[in-house]
C-alpha cells in the first residue's frame, strides 16, 4: 500500500526470548468419565478484567467446556458475557433463544424428552464454535446435563476400531433442520480430520444424520 517500514529484527526475536516471553500453545486434555477436580468458577461483577477470566478462559480451552456458577439471572446476562470474550454471531433463532417446553416445537430441544449426548447445529456450516448455556431458572426436577469428550471417543475408537474410525472419516452424512421459513443443511464427516489424520471436527447427531446410499458392509458399519 506505499508504504514503507524499517524492522529490528533483533528487537523482534528479544520479544521471544526468556521464559516469560515464549508463547505457549495450550495443551489440550482429553477426557473420559473418570475426569475429576475440574474447577468451577463463581460469577462476580469485576470478573471481566481479572485473573480469574484468564483462568476461565484457559480452562475452556484444556477441556472443551467450563461451568460458571451463581451468574446473574437477567436474560440480557448471556450477550454481555459473550461479547466480553469475542464476537457474537445471530442465527435463524435470534442472538439467543430460549429452551423451554412449547406444545408446537420445531426442535427436540423444545420438549421434555430426554437427549443424548450430540453436536448441536451440525447442519450449520461453520458449526458454531463456542456455545454459551445461561440457566436462568428452572421449575422441575432433573435436567441434569452431561457433557462427552468427543475427540477422545474419536481417539478411542481409532486405536481400538480402526475399520469404524475410517468408515466415519471417510463418508458425508446429511445434517438438515427445516422451520417454517428457512431450511439449513450442511454435508460432513462424523469425524473429520486434519491433513496429518487427527480429528479435528465432530458432527454426531443421530436425530439428524441421514446416510446416503452406500455399499451394504459400509453402510451397516
């Protein structure tokens, strides 16, 4: 763009130098059910600027997810934490949505029925990255959630059954959600990989997997 810069590249590489200097990436742990000691953090109002949000934030990227206990039950809440730490992206449903019993529902998420453990919104192409869970108030008992490692179920299965790991890396399963006005559907792997093989995306969501026609032994695996 014209224009012209002069660069230290000495000054540059002492920006680097020194163990309080290197950029670490953080390491990502993998889990299972015996998973224990996971910090819980507690919500206060100077939360934003303080230690402790470095903290949150290192842990949601150890493990995947964080829970933040005693946050404010203002609905409006959940958007101002979101835009303290990125950019929020709007959807079919709004910034937000609620989840809560309705009569005409167009989304499991909308009943009272029981969901196992799945990928929200792989029918979205990119799938959302991060999702934040506000629970304001609840009325009835249960609704325990549970969350699933799934790039260990990943891990695990291709150590332990490579012939299933490949048969999931290897074939594009339709993700489709259809409302009233709008129709979202996306084409993906279960798991998919990186260019050197590692997992890298899960999509597993039985109640909107459709599996096109395939040989009959790959398609029964």
């Amino acid at each position: 763009d014209g224009v012209n810069s002069k660069i230290d590249l000495d000054k540059i590489a002492s920006e680097f130098s020194g163990e309080d200097n290197v950029i670490k990436p953080i390491e990502k742990i993998k889990w299972d059910s015996k998973l224990g000691n996971v910090k819980k953090f507690n919500f206060s109002e100077n939360l934003y600027e303080s230690k402790e949000m470095l903290e949150i934030l290192v842990s949601f990227y150890k493990y995947g997810f964080v829970i933040i206990r005693n946050t404010p039950v203002d609905e409006n809440f959940l958007v101002k934490f979101a835009t303290s730490i990125g950019t929020v992206r709007p959807t079919n449903f709004g910034t937000t949505f609620n989840v809560r019993s309705e009569k005409n529902y167009n989304d499991l998420a909308y009943t009272t029925h029981h969901i196992a453990a799945h990928t929200d919104n792989p029918y979205r192409k990119p799938v959302p990255c991060i999702q934040l869970l506000h629970c304001i108030y609840n009325e009835v008992k249960g609704g325990f959630s549970t969350v699933v490692d799934g790039f260990a179920v990943a891990e695990y299965l291709k150590k332990n059954h490579k012939d299933l790991f490949n048969t999931l890396v290897s074939t594009k399963v339709r993700y489709r959600f259809v409302d009233k006005d709008i129709i979202l559907e996306n084409w993906g792997e279960i798991i998919e990989s990186d260019e050197n093989e590692n997992p890298k995306h899960i999509r597993h969501s039985p109640r909107l997997d459709y599996v096109p026609i395939l040989n009959k032994n790959k398609l029964e695996k």
